[in-house]
C-alpha cells in the first residue's frame, strides 16, 4: 500500500510529539526503573531500563526515580521507536555500570540475579567453606571522580525460597568510583517470610572504592512466627574492598518470631551466618580467593552499634582477615565508643560483637571525639579479652581514653600515636608486640606496658610513666630512640626478651632516656641493654633529694653495656648542709677502676696545687675530697698526716690520680671516699670575701652530681686503694685502724641486713665473719655524726637512732671494722644485697665523716660468745633510745639494748664506740661497764633490782639542752627507766615522761661530761597473785580452774599432777594472756584421789608453786553403767564389755589417748567388743559409750595400755 507523502510526514510529526511529551512527562514525575541489560551495562542507555507502569518511548532513569536491579522477572518490551513488544522474561546477564555523576532516588536490590556454581563462604575463624547456590546482583560505579548518590534508601529484598535452605542473595557495589547513600541501607525487606524449611541469606556486600552511608545499615531478620523452628530470611552487610563510611548506626530488626539459631539452624556445621543478622568488615571475600586489595569500615557516629544492645546481633570488625582497618572518626566534642573483644561487657549467655580473635585487623583512631574504649570482657573465656588487633594500631585526633574501664590493649603489630594525640592509661596492661611510634602524649597509668619491637618517641612526642612497669619483651633486636624534648623517663622498667638475640640498644637522640628518682630498672636473663657507647651515655640514673633511681637484683652476667649516667644529689640550702659526705662511684671506666673526675664536674672542689693541679682555687688549697687509709697511725696534726689522705692532683680524662704521698693510683670500685661540700662550681667562686674560695661557712647551692661510665654489675670484690699487689685481704694492722672505707658500689640501695654477719644473709659477705665487728658505720651530714646500723639485733636489725638505717643509698659510702690484730677477712658485695624495689635510706644519708677520733678506742678482753648473735623472728630485743638536742638540726642519739648473751663492758665487735663525728656540735653517749663511751651499747639482760648506766652530754656552745625519749620498747611493765640529774638532784621518769631540759654552761665543768647524768633502772617486785586454785568433779572428768591478777602476757603456768610413786608430772602448760581465769579438764581422772598444783613462773624466772588440791574422782557414767576393760594393763588387745548384756541397742564407742585425742571412734551393737591396741603409745586410755541415736555419755571405762 502506497502512504502518501503528507500522511507521512503527519505520522512523524506525531511521532515526535509523543516523544516530547514522554520526555517531559518522565522529568516531572517519578519513576520506577527496572534494570534489563537488554543492550550493554550502560546505565545511560535508555534500552537496558524498563519503566514500570508506563507503556512509553524507553528512558534511562533520573534523580527523581526509584531504581531496582533483579526484582523484576518479567517486563514490556519497549522499542526505541516506542512500540510496545509485549512482555519478555528477564533473565540478566549483564549488571549496570556508573561511569559519570549520576543521581537516583533509591535502589533495590532483588533475587533474580546470576546463579553461581558453587558459593564459598569464610567462617568465623578464618576457614574457607564451599557449599550451596549464590545469586548475584551486580552494580558497578567506575572512576575516581564519578559518584552515584542515592537520595533514599539502598534495600536488597528477601527471598521467600525454595526447598533448596542453601540459597544466597548477594548484592554487590563494587568499582573504582564512589557511592554515597543520603539515607539508609537496608539489607532484607522487613515484609518477605521464608518458605518451609529454607534459611536463606540476604549478603550486601560493598566493594566499591568509597560507600558512604549517612543514615543507618539496618538489618532485618524475618521468620514465620515460630521461633523454635529453623526458617529464617537472614541479613547480613558485608565490607570486603574500598572503604565503607557510616555516620549513622548499625541496627537489626527482628520481624515473625525469627529462630535464634539462625541460618545453621537449617544448616548444621555451617559456621559463617550466626545469630539473627551480622555485620561483617573485613571480610575476605565471598570467593574461592579473599578479596584483592584491603577494605576500611569507617565508624563517625558517637555510638556505631544500636543501643541497648540488640540480642543475638552479631558484628565482626575482622572477618578471615585482609589487612583491613576499622575507622572510629567522630569528628565531634563527644565521646565515641569503642568497642573491645566479647562485647557487650556485662554478663549474658552469649557474645555478639568481637567475637572473634583479634577484634579488629587494623584499628585507626581519628577525629576530634574522645575514643572511650569499653571494659574487658570474661563472656566466653577465662582470661578477660578487651581491645585486640591483628595488625596495626593508629591513635589520632581526639584523647584515647582508656582510663574509665580499663581495658587491656593487645596489639599484634605496630602502634602508632599521632602529633597532638593524648593516651590516657590506668590500671588496664597495654601490649604492643611490634614498634611503637610516639608523637602525641602517653599518659600511662597504674598498668604495664609491653613494647615487642623499637621504640620511637618523636619530636613532640610526651612519654609520663605511672605506677606500672614498662616491659621491653622483644624476641629479637629493638632500637629505642628518642627525640622529644623531655625524653622517655621511666618509672619502672624491665627488659626480658626470652632470646639470646633480645638485646635492646638505645641510641643517639635529643631526647634520650631516663629511670626516674623513684624507679627501678630491671633486667631478665637473657635479655641485654646497649644504654650508650664507650664514651656516651643515652640513660640516665636520676635523683633528688628524697629518692635515687635503682638498678634491680642482676643474676647473669654482665646485661647492661655502654655507659650509663648516675646521679647523686646534694641538698644544699643552708649552712647545715655544708660539710662532709662518704660518697661511692656505681660506675667504673674500665678494669674495675673509678675516678673522681664527675665529683669536679658539678660541684667545688679544692686540693693542694690549686687550679693547676684541677681544682677551683682557694686562699689556703687544703682538699675537700679524701680517701681513708687504714694501714697507718692516728695523726691530728694536719688534714692528711693521718688516716684520711687527700686528693692532690685531678686530671680530666684521667683514670689515676695523686693522694697524699702517693702519685699515679688506681681507684678499684668498692672503695669509698670522703668529699667535703660546699657548693657548685659555678656560683662565687674566687677567693675573695663571700666567695667559695675564700670565706667559710656559705650556705650550698644543691647539686646533682652525674657519674658516667659502664655499670658495676655481679660481685665485687673489696680491694683497699692503698694496698699494694691489689690485696683483697682485711686485717687490722698495727699500727692501724681496723677501719675501712667501702662504698656502695651498685646503682642500687643495699640491704645492710642481707649480709652473712647474720643467718641467712648472702648480699655482703665476710669470708670470716668472727674477724669483723657486726656493725656498719654511716655518717648523719645534717647532725655531723657518725650512725651504726646492726644487722644482728633482732629480727630487722637496728641502730643507735642517729639516722642510719637497713638501707644504704646508691652513691653512699660507709665504714665497717676489723676490731683486733690477727683475723684477717674478705669483702664480697653481690646483686643479692641489693633491694629488689627502690628502697631509700631515710633520711636519706650521703654519709659525711671528717677524721676519726680513732685514739677513744680502747681495747678490750671481752668477747661476746658469738661472733654473729643469731636471732629469731619472735625475739623481741628490749631498747632504750634517747636524743639530746639544741634544735632540729644540733643533735645527737644514742641507744641501749639488752639481751642475755650480750655483756656489760664493752665489746669491740659488738658495742659501737662513740666516734663524735666532724662538725657535730652535740654529743649524747651511754658508758659500757668499764666506762668506754658507746653510741650503741649492746647491754646484758637486765635482772638486778636497780640498774645504772651513766651518759655523757657534751655541747660545743652554752645553752638549754633536751633530753628525749626516742623509745623505750620491749621492757616489762615492772621496770621505770629514771634520768637522773645528779648535778641537780633531780629525776625524771622517763619510762611515763618525753623530755627533760637543762642547762649546759661550757664555762662550769659540771653542767657537761660523763658524771652528770645517768640512767637508772629500777625493778619492781612482781604484782602477780595467785587468787584461788580450785577443782571439781566434771562429767568427763575433773575441772581444774585459777584465778590470778597482775599476770598480764609474760606469766607461765604449768598444771602438774602427782602419780602413785608421790612424784608430780606436767599435764597442761599454757602461758597467760591477762585474761585473769584460766581452766583445763583432766579427762585422765582415777578413779580415788586426784592431787595437783600448778607452778608459776613470772617474767623475772622466779618459780612459785600453789597449795596442792585433792579432788576425789568415781568413774561412773550418769546412767550408773560402767564400761569392764581387760585385761588391764593391756599390751595388744582389750576386751569391753556393759553391764546390760542383753542390750541389742547400737552405740558410738570412742578410745581416748592421754593427750585427749581420739584414737579410735566406730559404731557398735550387742554388749562385748574387742580393740587392738598395739599400736598405742604407753599411757592411760578412756573408753566412752554413747547411745547412737542420742549422743548421751552412757558408760565410761578406763586401761592402761603398756
């Protein structure tokens, strides 16, 4: 048929019109688009959509339109010249690609997508498992630039399935380009319900380079109203490559009575879908291999996880594991939370987010919210679990707070804390097995930290150790290394690698490191520390005036190389801290030698030569730095004629210097030194007036001197400087001293009383203890008097009160004694003689003798019978210690004790003679029997009625002087303590009063010396009294009672009762608590007369004994039956036998022993038993009956067993 030309062109022209209309009726309303494919994966081609509803020209849908991809199965085919083709079965193949900036409303996500041949799916531990059929959907965005956003909602739909239960539903974004969802993901519809006996998954999976959410991933969970049953259309939201932001939070829904068991309810042994939905991050894939490149879930709300907690919701921040990283980015003032391993935190049944090791692969903090990370958590293991990560740990932005719940951080890789970061640590461990890398602020707290790989504290970076311990584990090398401007200052450190190659080398910074005042460095076999070069050090010992940082017990050779600084502070401040010190070097230059050159570096120091010889300069250059020589004579004369010879030469660089008649000498470590302090080297010098060098009495400035050199580690060895050949050899000479100077040679306080002077001791060892008085000497520099501290009174040891203690600081010098000519003895310090935690002498010593009144020693033939008084932990050792003062400052003390071994005169290796000190201006002494001047005076057990020991006061200026009472312990309450003031007639008691002021006139003789004042004590008569001794007839024998007074805790009773020969013998001993009554039941009644006394001791030894009391005794139970007993005595068996012999009843039968144990007990019937007693002890034995259903005593018996 032949058209004609204008009906032609009246035909096109409608067409177009139609067109137009079509065009403009699709940008002004919605639409809903179904994707078909039919001609490429070009979401722009109008040709791969159908429009539903509406029979028109074919579009590509727009901003306005609701997009779904798989839902449809059908649809009408529209051709591109809008002729309607009919409708056509969708069967896709290909899946839309986004390659430009496009915008859609909303997208849904169906069931009819391409079916794969096998469905792999990882479980909760990371296995692969394959099984089932997979149905995706596909929707890709492509370019760096290009960005899809959604206006509404991203929903993938259920799928109500067949009888298949292993069908899988998997959306998947993916693409190089960027997705932004304006609203919700929602994964399952809330509407579809499974089919009968199917469990089938919804899974979205991301992909794509960057997913946005700024609403909420909701997940729904749908059953068939019968949770018992395993029917279940289960979500889960996966994030498997790209990074995945979410702003809002993660929330399930659970709709029909959904089953608990989820997905494996159907589907035994299937690991993978738990609970009623999960969020997955993380993720490997849903593949035969893990996904290509590592997936980011980012995490912006405050709280990401709904809360209250939704039970049975499971979220997984690693999922098998592929470098993936978990963002918390609240950029928000507002907490964020974090969550830890096994959550939620309270006690419940189950577990549902991390519940997989580790929580998270890499975990990355930024954003200026506070991360508050939650507690640890025991659900599910006996350990608790808090925050742990596979791989990395990243902090930045906002304070990580880890102090609220105290969470323990375990890190399997690397840390890294951001500038302008703050890490607030409490009681929580952190454990960081790979490097940590600083530059933010470590506030840590009372928990340890684990480092397992370097340590880098950069510049900015601030490191505040708490109370905890900071652990250097590494199994092979770390490098620390610091740049901040503080440095690393540790508080307690360990260093414990378990490998030979666990060596922790420090290394050249700005920063560098340090142990704090109060801490402790401590080192475990096998693990070494490099802490400097041969020449530099890169840690620091530091100290202050109240502590000294320690070096712990070391039980292997030589951990610690490179040079080490140790401090030693000076207080100054005041007149009265100028004077001497006994000072020690803890480190040594080589060849276990030390030098003097660190004390020249800080402080002033002078000696002969002047600043020619290395000294600062003074008018008349007399030494202020001493060494003490014992092999010579007592020589006043000069400041180095006798036993103290001064330093005459200081070389810088040097490891020799001059003394006094000797050039060129070695200084072995262990030797101890005399320094005399007056300040810096920096302030005043010169020797004019009110300068260092030239006017006396200048109040020092405090100074922290720093030696620097390799640690004394192991033992060491005591060799005199002044001994020729390196002796190690003690004695004392003649003439001589038998005095030598030792220092502490660790950087470590020493236990003066873990030495084998007393039992059990092993830190400082005398090869012959007998050859050595028990005493160590110190020095007070604020009262300038010497201090012993004895190691063998009582348990802990004890001193003379003058300010020495069990401790010795590091850096601190101190004297011990060889008493007579002949034993000689060795000198070994050990790591064992070092106190484990950072232990200070207090008040904190640096001992400062000036030259020894060496002449007031006086031998003497006592002897105590042991060299070493060995005591026991119950002994209590009675003292008196007394304090004669002008103010806080000028003061002296003294202490007497008493114990049975000790003697009244004085013994030269027990008793601690009175050496004044230099400088002192107060002295206070107590006489020995035969009147040699003791600051510490080892007394004998006080027995007589009246006891006296005179004292010795002495000033260096008139003016009112005090007596104190420091302490009067240990004596019986029948003992007064009286100071009497014989000049004065005049006593004070001082066992009721504190104090006691006098005059003291250097210009009258009597006001002063040893014949003013003693101390006298008087011994009362005993108050004790026995009131009544009294005794009856008991049901199971004879009750014995006494009452006393004054008996108080020391009194001893021992109830004695006599045998047939008339001899009497103890039954019971006991000793009185004050109680006044006391009893015992002699359960060993005879029958007839019964006689007893009881013997009391008072606290003085003295025996008394009561009157003798006779209590007639009849063995008859309360029913009148006797139990027969034969033979008797009896050796291996005895027969029992009841008066009721045609009894049938049942009873408990029970055997007796002398000490009122039971020997024997069992059931028994009729009335004749038979025992085997041969395996009894000798004595007298009782037999009870009692009725077995009432417990009634009905027949006694009683034998003799040989």
């Amino acid at each position: 048929m032949k058209v004609h030309r204008d009906i032609g062109s009246l035909m096109i022209f409608k067409t177009g019109i139609c067109l137009l209309i079509l065009v403009l009726s699709n940008t002004v309303k919605a639409g809903t688009f179904d994707w078909t494919g039919r001609n490429s994966t070009d979401v722009t081609d109008a040709g791969n959509w159908a429009q539903s509803g509406l029979i028109a020209c074919p579009v590509a849908p727009g901003a306005n339109d609701d997009v779904r991809i798989g839902v449809a199965t059908t649809y009408t085919l529209i051709s591109a010249l809008c002729v309607n083709l009919g409708s056509q079965t969708l069967t896709l193949t290909r899946f839309p690609i986004v390659t430009a900036n496009t915008t859609w409303k909303s997208i849904t996500f169906g069931n009819n997508g391409v079916t794969a041949a096998t469905y792999y799916l990882r479980n909760t531990s990371g296995a692969q498992q394959s099984f089932g059929t997979k149905y995706t959907m596909m929707l890709t965005v492509n370019g760096a630039t290009t960005t899809l956003t959604i206006t509404g909602n991203i929903t993938q739909n259920h799928y109500a399935g067949a009888a298949d239960p292993r069908n899988i539903f998997n959306t998947i974004i993916a693409g190089t380009g960027n997705v932004l969802c304006q609203s919700n993901i929602v994964v399952g519809d809330a509407a579809t319900q499974p089919s009968s006996t199917v469990a089938d998954v919804a899974l979205f999976s991301a992909q794509v380079n960057q997913l946005t959410i700024n609403g909420n991933v909701l997940l729904n969970c749908n059953g068939i109203n019968n949770a018992t049953r395993g029917e279940v259309c289960y979500p889960c939201f996966s994030v498997e490559k790209g990074t995945t932001t979410l702003l809002g939070q993660m929330n399930l829904v659970k709709n029909f009575s959904p089953p608990t068991s989820g997905f494996a309810g159907l589907n035994p042994g299937v690991l993978g879908f738990t609970g009623y939905g999960q969020v997955i991050a993380d993720n490997t894939g849903y593949a035969s291999t893990a996904a290509s490149s590592p997936s980011t879930f980012e995490l912006k709300n405050k709280t990401p996880i709904i809360t209250p907690l939704i039970d049975q919701f499971y979220i997984y921040f690693t999922f098998g594991g592929n470098s993936g990283t978990t963002l918390f980015s609240d950029n928000n003032a507002e907490n964020q939370t974090v969550y830890t391993a096994n959550e939620p935190s309270t006690t419940t049944t189950a577990t549902y987010i991390n519940t997989i090791s580790p929580a998270y692969y890499n975990l990355t903090f930024s954003g200026a919210s506070t991360k508050v990370v939650d507690k640890n958590s025991t659900i599910g293991t006996a350990n608790p679990q808090g925050l742990t990560i596979g791989n990395n740990w990243t902090t930045g932005g906002g304070t990580v707070n880890l102090n609220t719940n105290d969470p323990t951080v375990t890190v399997t890789g690397g840390w890294t804390n951001q500038a302008s970061t703050i890490v607030n640590q409490d009681a929580g461990d952190i454990i960081i097995k790979g490097a940590v890398n600083n530059t933010g602020t470590l506030n840590l707290g009372s928990g340890n930290f684990y480092i397992g790989g370097n340590y880098t504290n950069n510049s900015g970076g601030v490191y505040t150790q708490g109370t905890g311990t900071t652990f250097f584990n590494g199994l092979g090398a770390q490098t620390l290394l610091d740049n901040s401007t503080a440095g690393t200052v540790f508080n307690k450190v360990t260093f414990n690698g378990t490998n030979a190659a666990s060596v922790s080398t420090m290394t050249a910074g700005t920063g560098n490191f340090a142990v704090a005042p109060t801490g402790i460095l401590t080192m475990v076999s096998p693990a070494k520390l490099v802490a400097g070069t041969g020449s530099t050090a890169y840690l620091t010992l530091k100290s202050t005036a109240a502590s000294s940082a320690t070096v712990g017990p070391i039980n292997y050779t030589t951990p610690i190389t490179g040079n080490v600084n140790v401090e030693r502070y000076l207080q100054g401040g005041s007149t009265s801290q100028r004077g001497y010190r006994l000072m020690s070097s803890p480190v040594n230059t080589g060849s276990g030698i030390f030098n003097v050159n660190y004390v020249a570096a800080k402080a002033f120091i002078s000696g002969y030569g002047g600043t020619a010889n290395g000294f600062n300069a003074t008018v008349n250059n007399n030494p202020t730095l001493y060494f003490y020589q014992e092999n010579v004579p007592v020589n006043n004369n000069t400041f180095t004629s006798g036993t103290f010879k001064g330093l005459e030469k200081l070389t810088a660089g040097s490891n020799t210097v001059n003394v006094t008649g000797v050039s060129n000498i070695t200084l072995p470590v262990g030797n101890g030194f005399m320094f005399y302090f007056i300040g810096d080297n920096i302030n005043n010098l010169g020797t004019g007036a009110g300068q260092k060098g030239g006017t006396v009495g200048l109040a020092p400035e405090t100074v922290t001197l720093s030696a620097s050199g390799a640690l004394n580690q192991g033992p060491i060895s005591f060799t005199p400087w002044a001994y020729t050949g390196a002796s190690t050899t003690l004695s004392k000479h003649s003439p001589g001293t038998g005095y030598y100077l030792l220092g502490n040679p660790y950087a470590s306080a020493l236990d003066l009383n873990n030495t084998n002077l007393k039992s059990g001791g092993t830190g400082i060892n005398f090869s012959n203890t007998a050859a050595v008085s028990t005493k160590f000497l110190v020095f007070n520099p604020v009262n300038k008097g010497y201090s012993y501290w004895d190691p063998t009174i009582g348990a802990s040891g004890n001193s003379d009160g003058n300010g020495a203690s069990r401790y010795l600081g590091s850096g601190q010098g101190f004297f011990i004694t060889i008493p007579t000519v002949g034993p000689t003895t060795t000198v070994t310090f050990t790591e064992a003689a070092k106190v484990s935690t950072n232990q200070q002498p207090a008040p904190l010593l640096m001992s400062a003798p000036g030259q020894m009144h060496i002449a007031n020693l006086r031998s003497s033939t006592a002897q105590s019978v042991n060299s070493v008084s060995e005591q026991t932990t119950s002994e209590i050792i009675p003292d008196i210690k007394l304090r004669l003062s002008a103010d806080s400052v000028r003061n002296d003390n003294c202490a007497i004790y008493f114990k049975n071994d000790w003697l009244p005169a004085y013994s030269q290796q027990e008793d601690g003679i009175d050496l004044d000190g230099l400088g002192a201006s107060v002295f206070l002494s107590s006489y020995s029997a035969d009147s040699v001047r003791l600051a510490l005076n080892k007394y004998s057990t006080l027995t007589a009625p009246r006891t006296v020991i005179p004292l010795y006061v002495s000033a260096t200026t008139s003016g009112i002087y005090t007596f104190s009472k420091n302490e009067i312990s240990g004596l019986p309450d029948n003992y007064t303590v009286f100071l009497h003031d014989k000049l004065l007639n005049d006593s004070l008691d001082m066992t009721h009063n504190n104090t006691y002021n006098f005059n003291l006139d250097r210009g009258n003789a009597a006001t002063y010396g040893g014949k003013r004042f003693e101390l006298v004590i008087n011994k009362s008569p005993s108050k004790y009294h026995l009131l009544s001794f009294t005794g009856k007839k008991a049901a199971k024998g004879i009750d014995i009672r006494w009452l006393v007074e004054y008996e108080v805790d020391y009194t001893s009773f021992v109830l004695e009762k006599q045998d047939q020969a008339g001899n009497f013998s103890s039954i019971y001993q006991l000793k009185s608590n004050g109680a006044g009554n006391y009893s015992y039941t002699d359960l060993l009644a005879s029958t007839g007369d019964n006689v007893y006394r009881l013997k009391q001791t008072d606290r003085d030894g003295t025996v008394t004994y009561s009157q003798k009391i006779s209590i007639v005794y009849t063995l008859q139970s309360p029913n009148g039956s006797v139990v027969k007993v034969y033979p008797n005595p009896a050796e291996s068996q005895i027969q029992m036998q009841i008066a009721d012999e045609s009894s049938n009843k049942a009873y408990s039968l029970s055997i007796i022993g002398p000490t009122g144990f039971v020997m024997s007990k069992r059931k028994v019937t009729g009335s004749n038993w038979t025992a085997n007693v041969g395996y009894f002890s000798p004595g007298i034995y009782i037999v009870n009956l009692y009725d077995a259903s009432n417990g009634a005593l009905v027949g006694q018996g009683k034998f003799i067993k040989r």
